[in-house]
C-alpha cells in the first residue's frame, strides 16, 4: 500500500465513519460495489476520479479532502457561511441563493458609494403581522 492510498483510503473511511454510514450504505449511494469501497478503504486500489468524485459528493466533502491537499477553497472569513449554509436544507440553501443573487445584482448596478442593501421581497409565507408593543405606565 503507497502512503497516497493509505491517506485516501483512511479518509474516505473516516468521513464514511462521520456520518454513520457502513460500506455497504456508501457503496449503495455512490452506485458501486461494496467490494469496491472495502478494496479502496484498505488501501487495494485508489478510486478513478469519478468514483472519487463520487465519494465526495455522498460523504459531503470535496475532492481536495479525500486527497488531503490543503489548499483552501474558500477565503478564511467566508468558511463559517459556507459551513453553516451547508447544514441548511435544500429549500433552505435555494432561499440564501435566492439572496445572494439579488443582492450580487444589486451591487453589480450600484456603485460603492450609494450602496445600499437591496430590498428582498419577502414570500408571501414569511409575511407576519406587525404587533405593535403597548407601553404600560405605571
């Protein structure tokens, strides 16, 4: 076993093992044999890049993490969004897309200067009622 597959092999068995998923459950998601996650976990063989792929994709991680390379994919201010987005659900991260784009649009027209943030017109779902707070004298 090359120390790459090892590292590639105990990642992928790590992060399998984070989430609570067995070989079986990860060969299931990924569309592969379970023969094939176990050959790669001990360090058999090394996914082909779609596989790998793959794997990343099921185990929510990157490519570069499986690999071990420890380039940043995003700036250091910007991983605590990216990781709570991330643990937002579906309909929850299309809503922040849904913001982010309006607001991208916005600063794309506007210049720096009159900057403002741009008003993002809420669902009719989120509308609450105003409720006014009554001030008692005493």
């Amino acid at each position: 076993m090359t120390s790459v597959s090892k590292s590639v092999s105990t990642r992928i068995r790590e992060r399998r093992h984070a989430l609570g998923l067995s070989q079986s459950g990860l060969a299931e998601l990924a569309g592969v044999s379970p023969e094939l996650v176990s050959r790669i976990e001990r360090g058999r063989c090394l996914p082909s890049l779609p596989t790998l792929v793959t794997f990343a994709n099921v185990l929510r991680t990157t490519p570069n993490d499986l690999l071990g390379f420890m380039q940043p994919l995003a700036e250091p201010e910007l991983r605590p969004l990216l990781e709570a987005v991330g643990a937002l659900g579906a309909d929850q991260r299309a809503e922040i897309r849904r913001i982010a784009e309006a607001l991208a649009k916005y600063q794309a027209r506007e210049s720096p200067a009159s900057a403002a943030p741009p008003t993002v017109e809420p669902r009719d779902s989120e509308i609450r009622p105003n409720r006014k707070r009554s001030r008692e004298t005493g």
